[in-house]
C-alpha cells in the first residue's frame, strides 16, 4: 500500500507508522509516546490543526507538525474480524468496515446514513430474523436481513447508542 502522512487520514482509520521525519528531539519525544516505527495508530478525533490518536491504549494529541511528519500506511480491518450487520446480537454497537452490494443497493443504504466508520446498534430482530431495527447517527432505522447481510461490520463493544 502507499504510504501518507498521519493528517491525510480521517476518523476511524487506522494506519501502522512507517517512518518519522522530524528532528532528533521530535522523535525521541514521539517515541516516548509510543510512536514507533511499526506501531498501529487509530484516529480518534480531528480538529482544524490537530488530531487525536489512540496507540497501545492510550489516547494522544497531535499538532499538525507531528501529524505530517509521521508516514503511515493504511491499515484494513482484517477479514477474520469482519461480520454481517445480520449475525449481530440484540444490544450490540458495532462500526461499519464496508457496505458491499449493487450499486444502487450501496448507495440506497449510504443514503440512510449506512457509511464506513459510522456505529450502529442493533435494537431488535423480529421473531423470524427478518428485519433488524437498528440505531444509526442518532435514529431507528429498520432493515431487511437481506440488507444487512451487504452491511459488514466490526466489534467495538459496548452497548454505547450509536
């Protein structure tokens, strides 16, 4: 994958760092942080000028003169961890990885708020399986289970209301 710099990524992403070009001080500094060479680095939160990450456990603030000197390369969601909207539990807040499907299918879903990175609980499932109703960006949405089987997810835990 090519590599960028931290501040090209939004929130959500994930990226493992590949290199530091800053001063000497700068990256012992970064270093100290957990910012190492081969460390996984999620973005938590962006404003005008800085970012805030999560590394190892632990939560940072950037300025936009470490963001650019730190080269990262895009971290996917690996397979073994992605599941369905239609095999989540009632009660469960997963965020979405991706939205598969025809393309009117996509964009139908995208246009109800169903986008990458957005969190989603499931609040019911009918006796049968079919459909789901589900919280997303703040309102109840219900979907067939054919739907939410082009709906791919993963765990973040939590009952927290999407």
């Amino acid at each position: 994958m090519k590599e960028v710099s931290l501040n090209y990524l939004r929130k959500g992403d994930r990226g493992r760092i590949q290199g530091i070009s800053t001063s000497e001080e700068g990256r012992k500094h970064l270093n100290r942080l957990g910012l190492v060479v081969g460390a996984t680095v999620e973005v938590v939160a962006t404003y005008q000028e800085e970012m805030i990450v999560g590394v190892k456990g632990s939560r940072l603030g950037l300025s936009k003169e470490y963001t650019q000197a730190i080269q990262v390369e895009r971290v996917a969601f690996e397979a073994s961890a992605l599941v369905p909207l239609s095999q989540v539990v009632i009660g469960e807040t997963v965020r979405i990885a991706n939205v598969k499907g025809e393309p009117l299918l996509r964009k139908r879903l995208m246009d109800m708020g169903i986008t990458k990175n957005a969190k989603i609980r499931v609040l019911k499932i009918a006796p049968l399986g079919d459909p789901l109703e589900v919280r997303v960006r703040g309102y109840q949405l219900s979907l067939r289970k054919q739907e939410a089987d082009f709906i791919e997810t993963v765990a973040i835990g939590g009952t927290n209301d999407a």
